[in-house]
C-alpha cells in the first residue's frame, strides 16, 4: 500500500491533523515509512518536511507556486491529482476539515475512486480500505468499505492520537511544480478576512471554556471570555446557545460543530447531550458546572461542580488570577 497525506498549512502553520493522519498511514504499512509520502502546499511550507518526516513520511512534496498559497479548490485538485498519477499511491489521506471537505470529494470524482468521509479510523482489510465513521451523532459507528484501487479519505480531526516515529528522522524533500491547466480554474479567492480572534482555533486549542443555554444571552457569554483570556483559553459554546444568537457558529462544539481535543474543557450550563459530547469527549480532563445534579454532563466529567455559573465564574476568576499573577 502506497500513501499520500495532505498536509494542511494554514497562515503558515502546519495543522495538527498532519501528525494524526501520518500515524495512522503508519498502522496501515506497519511502519514501512518508504511507502508513505506527504504533501506540503503554499509559500515557506518546506520549513515543516521535518516535523513531517518525525511522524513517519518518508517523502515529502514541497508546492511552492503562488497558485497554492492561498487555499483554492482547483489548483490544490490538480496538485494531487498529478501527485496521484505520478507515483501510483492507493490511498490519499486528507483532514475532514473544511479545506479537505471542499476538494476531496471532487478529486475522488476525477480519479472515478472511492470516498469515505470524516473517517475515526482506517485499516487495510486484505488490500481492501475499510474505515470507521460515527453515524446518528455519534450513536453508532458505520464500517465503511472503499470498492475500488485508488481510495481518498478525509479524517476527522482531534480522533487519532499522534505518535511521533522517530524525532531525528528527516524525510527526503522534493519540489514539485505542477503542470497547471490555468482554463480550468474556475473561481479565485479575491480577498481573505481574518476573524477578529487571536486565540487558537477551537481544533488546535489546549484550554477550552465553553458556555451553553444557562449563559441566557449573548453579553453573558463575556464573563467566559474574560475568564478565557486569563489564561489563554479559547471560547466554544454548544449548539443550544449558538441556535439561540448568544455565540457565532465557528464556536460551536459537537456533531455538527468542531471535534475538539483539549487539555482541558470547562462546560458551564451544558447539559452533555450526545450530540455535544461527539465533539469534546476525548478531551483530556472535563470540567462542568452545572446547577442541576444529574446533567448527562456530570457521567463524562473528570471533576463535576454543582453550581451557578454566575457564581462560579467569577471564583474562578479570582482564583486563577491569583496562580497567573503569581
Ligand atoms: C442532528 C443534531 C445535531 C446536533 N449537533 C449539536 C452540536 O454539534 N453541538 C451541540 O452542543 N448540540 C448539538 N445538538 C443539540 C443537542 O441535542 C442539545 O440540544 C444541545 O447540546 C443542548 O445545549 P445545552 O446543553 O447548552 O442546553 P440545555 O440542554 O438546555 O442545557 C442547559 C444546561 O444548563 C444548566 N443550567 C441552567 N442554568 C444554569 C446556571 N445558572 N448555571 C449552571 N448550569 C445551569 C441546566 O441544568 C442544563 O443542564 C444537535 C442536535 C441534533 C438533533
């Protein structure tokens, strides 16, 4: 089996979904790094072929064309596409982020391939690609099997844990400068606007305080963020309060939201449904506050906390302030 990780660089940085992807490629050819090739798009990128190449790629493409610097669909298609028939891989790994979402499917369209999408985990089943993914939120797992030789996955961030193979590795580096059909692009992105947020994106952030229905409106939502900003935390909600106006849809945490992995998740007036719980439960301590004693939430918490969140946030406050200042 021969594979290729897209690698996901966004303002410069490498997504951690890169790590998760190039471990899992490692179960698949049991550590047989030779077979295992990884892409890097857009300007500057070849600075992480070492990061790259210590989880396991064995090769790594560096795209520097200006056409890639900035995601668009078509020119990211042909790149893989003549990365695909160049050197005949089986499986293209991809993160089921919303960069992967937009072109994969599209590229799988083009090769006639197999898709399997926001996939917790593939294997090799006598040659054959056979993927896990959850299904009536998060209820049931679906195993998903690809019918055909070339297969292209998305995988679900923040699910995999990343191992590092061997942290002197260094991968072989190649450049390759795509043969771009330029009549075939179709749309190009004419302005990009950064959100107003600093902090990490929910999918890469290690501290987490997020907020639901009991938050009321969406001024309350600023006492999480001032408790947030102490410690560097970024600010998610459930989709209760995101369907209700209190918080912006990018902060939304669950099933139909983002998939986080924290360090830490502090959930003030979350109930802990199943749908919320598909998208923060492998985080590493869970924290809840909550004033009602058997909120699902408490089944999945670390340390549980029967409480207001009125009054609790500012205690946090205060105590938290009192470690950083110290
Ligand atoms: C197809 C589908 C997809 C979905 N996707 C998502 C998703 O991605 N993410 C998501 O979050 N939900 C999702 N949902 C919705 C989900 O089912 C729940 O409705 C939602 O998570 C509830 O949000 P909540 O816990 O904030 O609100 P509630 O369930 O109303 O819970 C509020 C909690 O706050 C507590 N509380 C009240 N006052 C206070 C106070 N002063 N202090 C402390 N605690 C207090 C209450 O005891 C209660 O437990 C989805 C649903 C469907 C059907």
């Amino acid at each position: 089996m021969k594979i290729l990780v897209y690698a996901e660089v966004r303002n410069g940085k490498l997504k951690s979904t890169a790590a998760e992807m190039l471990t899992e490629a490692r179960k698949l050819t049991n550590n047989n790094t030779e077979n295992i090739h990884a892409v890097l798009l857009g300007e500057g990128c070849s600075a992480h072929a070492q990061t790259l190449a210590a989880y396991g790629a064995g090769k790594v493409f560096v795209v520097e064309t200006p056409e890639t610097n900035t995601y668009q669909c078509e020119p990211h298609i042909q790149t893989i596409s003549q990365l695909v028939q160049n050197n005949g891989y089986t499986l293209v790994l991809g993160p089921a982020s919303p960069t992967g979402r937009d072109f994969f499917p599209r590229l799988a369209v083009r090769h006639k391939a197999g898709m399997l999408t926001d996939v917790v985990s593939v294997k090799n089943d006598s040659g054959k690609i056979v993927a896990r993914r959850p299904i009536y939120a998060g209820k049931c797992i679906a195993e998903v099997c690809s019918q055909t030789a070339l297969t292209f996955v998305t995988v679900r961030p923040n699910v995999i844990p990343s191992e590092i193979f061997n942290s002197s590795a260094s991968a072989a580096t190649e450049k390759f400068t795509p043969n771009f059909n330029a009549s075939a692009f179709k749309s190009k992105i004419a302005d990009v606007r950064k959100g107003k947020s600093e902090k990490p994106d929910l999918t890469e952030a290690s501290l987490i305080i997020s907020g639901g229905r009991a938050m009321g409106n969406a001024d309350n939502f600023k006492i999480l963020h001032d408790l947030a900003d102490i410690v560097g935390a970024t600010v998610g909600a459930s989709r209760a309060a995101v369907d209700s106006g209190y918080a912006p849809h990018d902060m939304q945490v669950g099933q139909t939201g983002k998939t986080v992995n924290p360090n830490l998740y502090m959930a003030f007036g979350i109930s802990g449904s199943i749908q919320h719980l598909a998208g923060m439960r492998t985080s590493k301590v869970i924290v809840a506050i909550n004033t009602d004693p058997d909120a699902p939430i408490f089944q999945k918490a670390d340390y549980g906390i029967v409480a207001d969140l009125f009054q609790a946030v500012p205690l946090f406050k205060d105590e938290l302030k009192k470690i950083t200042d110290a």
